[in-house]
C-alpha cells in the first residue's frame, strides 16, 4: 500500500484528542479565551453533526480571526430576533442556545423560537442541535441562503442520542491526511522553544553563564538536552516523537476527562 | 454538604458537621500536607487487588542481555482479563531524562483489554514509539513508558549477579528501579475514552487503569533485574521477597498537574470531598471498649513513624521527615492516652477521634495532622472503598443561561470570596504565564517578559472571577445570563465554569496561580501525594518531585495467593 492512500485512509479521533486539535486552533488564530471552549465544540458538533466538519475547519477559523462577537444583540423580542452582525454561526450558536433555553424556561412554555439575521456560515448553525441537547432540549433549524436562520427549541426526549456519548463511543471519523495537517497547525498553538524557556521547567536549570541550578544527585538528565544546540535541532523531532498527557487545553468551562495520572508533567 | 452519603439522613448531617470547610483546606500550602490514604488511586488500587485477589502472571519473557525484547503479562480480575505487553530497549544516556522532552526510554508498554492477538501485539510495538502520531488498537486502555533508575538498577542487577542481595542502604536513596515517564489514556493515541468503560468494568474509577499500569512497570522492573542478572550468572541470587515489595515505582511530576487541576474541577472536587467524607466518617466514630480501633491507630502509626526516620530522601523546601516524625510521637502520645482512658473505663467525650484531631491541629506540622488523618480513614476500610467507587463522573460543564444575574453575584461572592481577598493588581501577582512548549509539549512557566508569545494556558481564575463580578454589579440583577452574555461574551467560559460548579465545595484551589508568589509544588504534592499516594516526594526548584509510589506494596504472589497485607504501606526498609 503505498504512502499516498495510507495517508487517504479513514482514521478516527477521539473526543479528547478532536477536542485538543480544536481547542488549539482556536488559540491559533488567537481567539478571545473566554470564547475558545464555546468555538471548541462548535467545530466539534460541526464534525459530529455532517457539517463543514474537519475538512471545513481551516476555513472557519480564520473567519473567527476578527471576531466581534459584543456585536451581536437582539433586536426584538416577539419574535425573538438576533442580529448577528455578519458574525460567524459559532460565535452566535451558543448564544442563541441560551436565549432560547431561559425562554424557554421562564415561559414555562418548554418552547421557543428566534429568528437570526446577519448570520456569516449560516449552515453551521446546526450546531445548536448538539448544544441545546446539553440543557436537555432538541432545537430544529431551518437556514436560509441569506444569512437567516430559524430556530426552535423543544425538550428532548428520553430516545435523543447525546451527541458527546456518541463521539466518546465511537469518535470521529477523519481522513488521516486531513487530520495530521490540522494537528501539526494546531501545534502552532505551542511556544516556541529556547533554552531560555528550558529553564521554565524541569528539575535543574542551566543559566547564561552555564551554571546549573538545582540539585543532580540522582538526576540523569542528558544535559545536552537543555543547551542549545540540542535544544534546536531535536525541537522537530519531539514534535513528531514525543509526548506525554494531551490533559493540557486550558478549557475554563470545557473539560477534557478523566485523564493521564501523569507525571513528569 | 454532599450527595455521597448513603447513610440515614440524622448520620449524614453528623457526617457533615465534620467535614471541614473549603476554607481551611483550599489553600495550596494547606493541599500540599496531604498524605497518601486509602482513597488514593494507588492505594485504592492495592486495595481492590488484595481483596478481589487479582492474579498477575508472566506469559513471555524475550528479553536480551542488553535489555532488548519483549515480554507480556496477563492480568485477570474477577471476570475480566487484561493484557499487558512490554517492549523492552537497551538504556541508552542520549536524550535521557525525567522531563518529557527526554526522547529515551528503557520500556514501553499498554494495558489492553482481554488476550491480545499476535498482530495487536506486533502493531502495539511498533506503534508507541511514535507517541502523538501513533495509533493504538482497539481495547486499548493506557499506553505508559519507564526508565531505569541507572544507578540503583544496575546496583541491584551486580549484586544478584555476585550471589548476594542489593544493599538495602543504597536501594533506599531512591526506593524503586525504574520510573515511570508517561502513562496515556482517555482517548490519547486513539485509546478508550474512559467514560465508555462498561458499568461492571474494574477499572471504571478515575486512574485506576493508569494506576495498574504504574504497578505493572513495578512487576515488570523487578523480573527484569532478576531475568538480567541470571543472564550474567544463572547461579544469580532472586530479588529476596521483603525487598521486592520494598521497591516500588518511581514517578517524577511537574507544572502538568496545575493544568490538570484547572481542567478537572469535577474530580478534583469529589476527590477531595470523598477523602473529607471519609475522614468524617472515621471521627464520627464510636470506640469500642476493647480499644481495637486506638490500638490498630497506634500500630500504623508507630509503622509511620519508623518510616519517617528512615526516609533518606533530602528536601529543600518541604518539611523534612525527621520533623515529621517527632509530630507523630507527639500524635503516638495521644493515641497513648487515650487507649489509657478507654482500658481504665472512663467516660470519653461523644466523638473521641474528632477530639483528637481537634486537639493536635496546629500543636503539630500539617503533614503529621494529614498522616492522622490517612491513617483515621483507615478504620472505615469499607466506606473509603465505596467513595472511591464514585471516581466516575462526567466532566462536563454546562451553565445555566436562566440563571438570573442576581442570584449569579451572590455565588461568585460567596464561593469565590477568596478571590477578592488577593493582591491581583501589582506587576509581581500577575508575572508568570503557564504555557507548554513545541517540543513534547512540555508544561512550563516562566516571567511573562521571558515568553511573550506563548498562549497563556493557567486559568487565570481569580481574575477572571474579579472582572465578572465588576460587570455583573452593573446590570439588573433580574436579567437572565443568557443576556448578559450576549452583551460580555467574553464572560462565557467563566460564567459557565462558575454555574456549573455551583455548590461544590474543592474543586479550586484558591490561589492566583500567576503570581509570583505561588509555589507550583504545592499543587503538585496535592497531585502526587494525596490523590497518586506517592511516598517520599523529593522537591525540586519548587516546581518537580520525585517519588515513589506502590512503595511496600504486595507482590502479585501476595495478591493471588491471598496472604496479601491490607496495610503494606509505611515499610521498613528490610533488614539483611
């Protein structure tokens, strides 16, 4: 089998490790941080859900790039109306989620509709089926070519598949060339590696002067690894070879499960 | 206080009457004296395995006198079995260290469900060298790497060769032959997302299948020796059993764990809360007559005390053990009286042990206190046990968009009270960045005018918290969050982690973790001794330890023949 169609072949991600890609390139284009666990798992339920998905995200992510997101208001009230500013359906899903979900609630209703106008990517706004889900609801959208959409939220029942148990079960599927291009962008989320930053962790540092700091009694650190020429040139081959938890994506309100109990962090 | 008790409700209230309050134990200085107990993933465990009886048995042994080859094991627990294939490398010094840049390791190995097939054997083997872009087959739980402590191993390794046992004085510089350097589950490398572990699996409580695999590296560390030396010599002495369950496994931490604190406030919270129930528990209890629960305290703790007299290890910022051992005398004195009072018939107050623990706090240091403690939950085997059954738990945040924003100031004031309280204005609190590095994506920190590229990956929590709290008082506090968050989206992750974390009591430690003040070891010893149960946790530049964990623990002859000891912590080191 020759590289080309092994690279082709279907591959499939797992929730944490599809949540760490998009997380990251979320940071890549430098997302607001209060913002990153929402988009996250918008290009997630994109994935899940038949949307863009994986082969669209590079796409989207840039469109997020400049993001106004305090942009988007609603405009009336009855019907519910959201102007989204030509903002990306991400940046309006979740949003309109809880628009919804409070309406919903205080009505007592169990029910809601909005409408959105403005909308960038309107077909993305599919997500909403996967978010509303969360808050125990099933939401049915209908999204025009011109940037409307509208939206309507009911409970779920007991039979409506939770979209995250699924992608657990089952993960996503993805192209493995697809997939290794969008890890290694993703990657770009990462700091850039000096000895300078060597000395930001680890149990002995090596100063300007070559002092080394800390103690080495028992240590079997290959000192090279801290200096700079080794620094340098294996900064490639760690990015290739070497890992340890993928525990780390800052998410505030996201969560990555029960993970590494790890070590040498 | 919490939903984990399933006691009557009048014990219940006692119950939380004595858990303690966040406030007193949130504090990183106050997380680090933790102690390991039994509701420590290592120790919960050797505590499943002495029970159930699990049986660990050697099936392939193809290993070269370089220490190059492969073995494989096979662990069964009740009905289920497990398989658990080694790829053995000869050590090499380049590219050799504890951090996770190192690019060198003496094993590699997983932890897979059921036999595995000849091809998963061969694609496992050639798959986990290549870590992120390796693929693990399916029923794969746990991929983890190790390297032999150079020294000691081959210290152990000459000795058996001569015919004669390793020195006990020099293997307790460091208490284990290799260490652990990484161990991967969850869905990393394509392995099974914890959270799809079917309901009667064994392994279905947080770290418990990386925890088995720890004890593996242990297991396999040991035959290795053993196997080496009788290469060199078939008339080689065996490892003696007492200095075999001597040994345990080696594990180095770091500033990965705040990462992990930040992104697991559920299980960092039912942690915490299970330990505390626990504990409660335990000085909710009544005394018996014949004084069996002070005399079984008195025995851990004089095993304790031992233990801390001999520990070798030498630390720079932490409490040495020594200190640590003179407080348990005090505590020993204690328990002394009051096995006294009970054999003499005296009337003891209504919760004796509460008293105690009452009485010692502040005469003696934390990590005497939080021995006590360790040792307390000790007399509710049975209860712990069933805590650590709750380890299971869905990490998911959701927030509540009815919510109205009145109600929403009132929980950011009461539950992050602590926040308001930190200096997060001056240059110094706010100086560090945590981010992780292009190579291996190594967790550091460091002065922001040092990296000022990276991503900031700490949660910046208290400021987050502080900055909410600033725009919430301006609105009406009958709009509902949905609203506000239409109008301050960049409030979404923090409204939604507050929300949905509403009424937990420990799952943040209250600190301004970008400050220069704060120590990252603090959050590490929390990590690695309380919820890993590592013993002997050397510090490092206030930021790594080292330790070992499964240090005394039963052999897999112990466990499966049944003569396994329940309380194998606190060895001594054997004598020759």
């Amino acid at each position: 089998m020759s590289s080309a169609t092994a690279s082709s072949l279907p591959m499939r991600a797992s929730l944490r490790e599809s949540r760490m890609v998009l997380e990251r390139l979320m940071q890549v284009v430098r997302a607001d941080e209060g913002l990153v666990p929402s988009l996250r798992d918008c290009a997630l339920y994109s994935a899940a859900l038949g949307l863009g998905g994986f082969p669209a995200v590079s796409a989207h992510i840039e469109a997020l790039r400049d993001a106004a997101p305090q942009r988007i208001a609603v405009v009336t009230e009855a019907p519910l109306t959201i102007d989204a500013a030509g903002q990306h359906a991400w940046l309006v899903a979740e949003a309109l989620v809880d628009l919804l979900v409070a309406e919903a609630r205080a009505g007592g209703a169990e029910r809601a509709e909005a409408r959105v106008v403005n909308l960038a990517a309107s077909a993305e706004l599919g997500v909403v089926a996967a978010i509303a889900r969360r808050h125990g609801f099933v939401a049915a959208l209908v999204a025009g070519d011109d940037g409307t959409a509208a939206v309507t939220l009911t409970p779920a029942g007991a039979d409506d598949v939770d979209p995250l148990q699924r992608i657990r079960l089952e993960g996503l599927p993805v192209a493995q060339d697809l997939w290794w291009r969008l890890f290694h962008r993703a990657n770009e989320a990462l700091a850039a590696d000096t000895v300078q930053s060597r000395r930001h962790a680890g149990p002995i540092k090596i100063e300007e002067d070559g002092r080394i700091v800390g103690r080495q009694d028992d240590d079997e650190t290959d000192i090279r690894l801290l200096v700079g020429e080794v620094a340098g040139a294996k900064s490639q081959a760690g990015k290739s070879q070497v890992g340890k938890s993928s525990v780390g994506n800052p998410a505030i309100a996201g969560s990555v499960a029960n993970s590494a109990a790890k070590t040498g962090a | 206080m919490m939903a984990l008790d399933t006691l009557p409700a009048a014990a219940g209230l006692d119950i939380a009457t004595l858990m303690r309050a966040p406030a007193r134990i949130m504090r990183p200085e106050k997380l680090a004296a933790f102690q390991p107990s039994r509701v420590s993933a290592s120790r919960a465990l050797m505590s499943r395995a002495v029970r159930q009886q699990w049986s660990i048995q050697c099936r392939r042994f193809d290993i070269d006198a370089s220490g190059r080859g492969v073995a494989d094991y096979r662990i069964d627990i009740g009905g289920w079995r497990f398989s658990f294939p080694v790829y053995s490398f000869a050590p090499s010094s380049e590219g050799r260290t504890g951090r996770i840049i190192g690019r060198a390791w003496d094993m590699m190995g997983a932890l897979v469900e059921g036999d595995m097939s000849p091809a998963d054997f061969e694609t496992t083997g050639r798959e986990l060298p290549k870590l992120y872009e390796g693929r693990a087959t399916p029923g794969t739980l746990i991929w983890c790497r190790s390297n032999r402590s150079g020294r000691f191993f081959d210290t152990a390794q000459q000795a058996l060769v001569a015919g004669r046992q390793p020195d006990v004085a020099a293997l307790a510089q460091s208490c284990y032959l290799m260490r652990n350097t990484g161990l991967d589950g969850n869905g990393t490398f394509g392995t099974k997302a914890f959270l799809t572990y079917e309901a009667d699996h064994p392994l279905r409580w947080s770290l418990a299948a990386q925890m088995l695999c720890a004890y593996m590296m242990r297991v396999f560390a040991q035959d290795l020796v053993h196997h080496l030396a009788r290469l060199a010599n078939p008339a080689a002495a065996p490892l003696a059993p007492e200095l075999r369950r001597f040994l345990g496994v080696g594990n180095g931490s770091a500033l990965g764990l705040m990462l992990f604190v930040n992104n697991h406030p559920r299980l960092i919270d039912r942690w915490i809360g299970i330990r505390e129930t626990a504990l409660a528990h335990a000085k909710n209890l009544d005394l018996s007559v014949d004084g069996r629960e002070v005399r079984q305290l008195i025995a851990l703790i004089d095993k304790a005390i031992v233990f801390r007299r001999q520990d070798r290890a030498e630390y720079e910022a932490l409490t040495r053990s020594e200190i640590i051992a003179d407080d348990l005398v005090v505590v020993r004195e204690a328990l002394g009286r009051l096995a006294a009072r009970l054999s003499a018939g005296e009337v003891l107050p209504v919760r004796p042990l509460a008293d105690l623990c009452a009485s010692l706090d502040g005469r003696i240091v934390p990590e005497a206190l939080e021995t006590l403690h360790a040792i307390l939950i000790e007399l509710v085997p049975d209860i712990a046990d069933r805590l650590v059954d709750t380890l299971a738990l869905d990490e998911e945040l959701t927030g509540r968009p009815d919510m109205p924003l009145g109600r929403l100031i009132e929980i950011v004031r009461d539950e992050y009270a602590w926040a308001f309280a930190l200096d997060l204005t001056s240059e110094a609190s706010s100086r560090y960045v945590w981010y992780k590095s292009a190579t291996a994506e190594e967790p550091r920190r460091g002065p922001r005018s040092e990296a000022e590229d990276a991503v900031n990956l700490g949660l910046d929590l208290a400021r987050f918290i502080v900055r909410l709290e600033a725009d919430l008082v301006r609105q009406d506090p009958r709009l509902s969050t949905a609203r506000f968050l239409i109008s301050h989206p960049q409030h979404r992750a923090i409204v939604t982690r507050v929300q949905a974390l509403a009424g937990s009591l420990y799952h943040s430690p209250y600190a301004d973790i970008m400050s220069e003040e704060f120590v990252p070891a603090h959050i590490t010893r929390l990590l690695n001794v309380g919820l890993h149960g590592i013993d002997k946790t050397r510090d490092f530049l206030n930021r790594n330890l080292r330790g070992v964990m499964f240090h005394g623990a039963p052999l897999p002859e112990d466990l499966r023949s049944g003569t396994a000891d329940d309380h194998w912590f606190y060895p001594p080191e054997p004598t020759p």
